[in-house]
C-alpha cells in the first residue's frame, strides 16, 4: 500500500460563522420586527406602569421625527463620505453652512429655493473637504476639523454683513439671526390623522401606543420629512443595487484593487464627498426652514456630529442609520418637550434593558460584563423608586448620553469600511 493511501487526510477547513466575518451575523428582517415588537411592548409597559402617557403620544413622535431628519440626512452624507473611504468630521460645517445660506436665500426668495441653497452650501464644504482629502491627501480628520472652525467664522461674518442692516434688519434680522422665510407645506392625512388621535385618548395597553405613533407620522409632515424618506431610500438602490455603488463602495474597501479593475477613484471620492456636503446642508436648511423658519447662530448644536453617531450606529447602512437617527431625535424631542416625568419613566426601561442584557451576557459566560450591567442595573433602579423626576440638567443632556450608551453597546458589532480614512494616491494601483 503506497504512503499516499496510508496518510491521514488532511482536516476540513472551518466553516465560516454564518452572517459574514469574524463570526459577526447580520440581523435578518423578522428578527429585526421582533425587536422592534418587543421594545414597543417594552415602552407600552412603561407607559401604563408609570402614567407618563407623552412617551408614545402624536405630538412626542411627531418632534422626534422633525428632530430626527436632519440627525439621518447629516448621518447619510456621512455615509455616502465613508463608503468612499473618506471620513466627513465635517459635518457639523456643512451643516451650518446649510442652516446659514438656506436661510439667506430662503427669507428673500422663496423657501424653495432656500432650501436648494442650503444642499449648494454644503456642497461648497464637501467639495473643499475632497480637494483637501482626495488631492492633497491631508489627514481626514483635520480637514473636517478645518471645516467646522471655517464654517463657523464664515457664518458669523455673513450674518454680521447681511443680517444687521437695511431691509434684513427691518423685517427683524440681527447680527445672529436671519429674518424669518415663509412656511414649507406640511400635509396631513385627513380621516386618518383624528382616527388615530381617538384611539390615542383611550390610553389603551399598546393599540393606543401604535395610534399615537401612526398618527405622529401622518400629521403635520413636511415635505421636505417625505424627501429625506426617499433619500434614505434611494441611498440604499444607489449604493447597493447598481454598478455606481458597487464601484463607490469598492473604492472605500479596496481603492488599488478598484484603480487595477479601471475605476477612476478619484473621481468616486469627489462624488461621493460633494453628495455628503449636499445632503448635510439639506439637513441644515432643515433646521432653519422648516423647524425654526430663521437662521440662529449655533443651531445645529451638534447635530452633525450626532449624525456621524447615527451612521456608526447604523453600521454604515442606511437602514440602521435611519433607526439611530429616530432614536437620538426621540431622546431629543423629549427634552425639548420638558420631558422631566417621560425621562424619569425611561429610567424604568433601562433598568429592564440592563437585566436582559446581564442574562444574554451571562447565557454568554461573560461574567464580568453580566456583572457590570446588574450593578448599574440596580443603581439606575434606586435612582427609579427614590425620586419621582429628574433634574432638568439630565434631561437637557439626554441626546448626548443616549448618544453614548448605544455607541457603547453596539460597539461590538461594528465593522466600518476596510480603507476608510486611509490615504490614496492615484497610480497605486497599476
């Protein structure tokens, strides 16, 4: 018998983990439902156990969506930026750089066409964020960096020269503020839109909870709410369903192997960077002519770098982004509705959230980290039963603290793209 015949054949490759790398596994949509079931029952619960009825009601989710749209159109631009390979601080800049010039044209033409000044403005950013970036290969972060200090002095500057005289100043300008724009249309369901709000008056366990969120999202919608719908929408056929994506996301994965097959990176990253600023300065302009109708210095209050949180908590996908976004705008559209007793009452639910994860985590054998999340478990509970409210401080900074918790705990998960932030230089690849 030959050596061959005899040998020990060699042992089977592992099998990969199913879901992908690293044996992460991507939710499939019905467990993606069931979550989503489940917190809502979660939150039905609360509701009834503490009497904070403003938790699901119309005008709480009607808030948290205006809140949410410019979170999830700066989130987008980040995400059109980073599947290129570009990281976009920036943001935040282009964003103002939206409020400032959607306001400008918008008070003295139409809100329209302010509105398109607006994305024209961000683009300006994402277009000096790409030659700093893409052509002279500055670091990403300082370049974005650069441009939220820039942002902010040119604003500054311009509402100084154009809104502290003449007819701006008559028709109530000022040195830090716009004169106000016209109204963008807002429609509501009719039938619906009172049917809902009916059946939210009963208090019903869940049914009543599903009225006032239904009724949240058709009463009083902006268009510009229902654009920014089909942007996330369309970010998702684009990027992931034609050829121009798979060509802009290769660029962010794999910029030399992209170059050797023909595709012109450069030319990717400044698109995707230029549509980044756009749809940021989109988010701007909806900010001061939608939510407010007028230009305030410092608006955007870090929006744009909570987008940026909402991107990375969507995984860089739209779909996750678009649930980030609807929950960093809830959690602001609670403080902005002196949401002390709703605030309080979610103490309830984190303390709920804590103990699933401390029985996942055990079931894990991570003892250590079942361990932790007991413990602030129960403290979080004590601070529940020994206080009926919380101080207005902790509401007002409640975006910001959802903002960590849930980049904490979706860390794990993560998996950006392979050359983001990285430096190309053309030719690399041949």
């Amino acid at each position: 018998m030959s050596a061959t015949a005899t040998s020990t054949p060699p042992p089977a490759a592992p099998k990969a983990a199913p879901g992908g790398k690293g044996g992460r596994t991507r939710l499939s949509l019905p467990w993606i439902l069931l979550i989503v079931a489940g917190g809502l029952v979660a939150l039905s619960a609360v509701r009834v156990i503490t009497g904070a009825q403003d938790l699901t009601s119309a005008g709480q989710i009607s808030a948290a969506l205006s809140l949410a749209v410019p979170i999830g159109l700066a989130g987008l631009g980040g995400l059109w930026a980073e599947r290129a390979g570009v990281v976009n601080i920036g943001l935040e800049g282009m964003m103002i750089l939206g409020t400032f010039f959607g306001a400008w044209a918008g008070w003295q033409t139409d809100p329209w066409i302010g509105i398109l000044a607006g994305i024209l403005g961000g683009m300006f950013g994402g277009l000096l964020h790409a030659v700093a970036t893409v052509t002279f290969g500055v670091d990403h972060i300082i370049s974005g960096i650069a441009i939220n200090i820039l942002a902010v002095g040119v604003t500054t500057y311009f509402a100084k020269l154009w809104f502290n005289s003449g007819e701006a100043a008559a028709k109530g300008g000022s040195p830090k503020q716009s004169p106000p724009a016209e109204d963008i249309t807002s429609i509501t369901v009719p039938g619906l839109s009172d049917w809902l709000a009916d059946i939210e008056q009963h208090h019903w366990f869940l049914i009543s909870d599903i009225a006032g969120i239904l009724g949240g999202l058709v009463t009083n919608v902006s268009l510009v709410t229902i654009l920014a719908v089909l942007l996330v929408i369309g970010t998702f056929f684009v990027l992931w369903k034609t050829s121009f994506g798979l060509r802009l996301r290769s660029c962010g994965e794999n910029p030399i192997a992209a170059e050797s097959l023909g595709v012109n990176v450069y030319k990717y990253k400044y698109i995707a960077v230029i549509v980044s600023g756009g749809l940021a300065g989109l988010g701007g302009a909806f900010l001061s002519l939608v939510t407010s109708h007028i230009y305030n210095e410092g608006q955007t209050g870090g929006r744009g770098y909570i987008g940026l949180a909402a991107m990375i908590f969507g995984n860089w996908r739209p779909g996750g982004l678009a649930m980030g976004a609807g929950l960093f705008g809830f959690a602001d559209a609670l403080q902005l509705r002196s949401g002390g007793e709703s605030v309080h009452a979610l103490l309830l639910l984190l303390f709920a959230v804590l103990v699933v994860l401390a029985a996942w985590k055990a079931y894990k054998k991570r003892w250590i980290t079942s361990s932790i999340s007991i413990v602030i478990g129960v403290g979080v509970l004590i601070w529940y039963l020994g206080t009926e409210t919380v101080p207005v401080e902790f509401v007002s900074a409640t975006p910001y603290v959802v903002t960590l918790l849930v980049l904490s705990l979706s860390a794990q998960r993560l998996r950006m793209p392979k050359a983001d932030g990285m430096r190309y230089r053309k030719g690399e690849g041949k």
